[in-house]
C-alpha cells in the first residue's frame, strides 16, 4: 500500500455522506450485510437502553423497497417509504432486522 498525499478536489459530490442514519440515540445499527440470497441488504438494528423508540431510519442511496424480516431473513411484513427512509417503533431492547432494496 503506497499512500500519496493530495488536495481535495472539486466534484459535485458531498464532502460527507451516510449509508443511512437513525434519528433516535438509543437505537443502534449493529451489522449491515448483503442478503443471503440476494443482492438486497440487510440491516439489523436494536433499542440499546430499555425504554423503547419510535425511530425514523434514512437512507443515502436511493431507497425502492423495504420489509421486517425474521433474524433468518424471512419476510414478515413490508414497511411504508417515504422520503428515502422508514419509520419504526421500538419496545425496550428489542431487535429488527430489515431487508432493503436499494438503487
């Protein structure tokens, strides 16, 4: 690996940018990962400090499709889209796994 100092330069690009965000501190992302039996990913967050949440999770890449899964990723119940993200309910420490369809 050979690194190669340069300045920054001009694009139309964001200096910064986010695979996605949760609105609500106490739930976290723990792992994203590809599904297993497709190129959706899949995204597995928890309610961290036992007090439940209503979360709106935000999507960078354009967001098509969106379902609850199982932790097996099996389908469960599809979520509502709206403006690139999703809206969850959290009851304490609980855990979600999503299955997302981007592009």
């Amino acid at each position: 690996l050979l690194a190669i100092a340069a300045s920054a330069q001009g694009g139309s690009l964001p200096a910064s940018a986010s695979l996605l965000t949760v609105d609500a501190p106490n739930v976290i992302v723990e792992a994203i990962k590809r599904a297993e039996d497709g190129d959706d990913l899949v995204v597995r967050l928890y309610e961290a400090e036992g007090r439940g949440a209503s979360a709106r999770v935000q999507f960078g890449p354009p967001l098509r499709a969106a379902a609850e899964t199982t932790l097996l990723e099996e389908a469960q119940s599809a979520l509502d889209v709206s403006e690139n993200g999703v809206a969850l309910q959290f009851r304490p420490f609980e855990i979600k796994t999503l299955r997302l369809t981007v592009g």
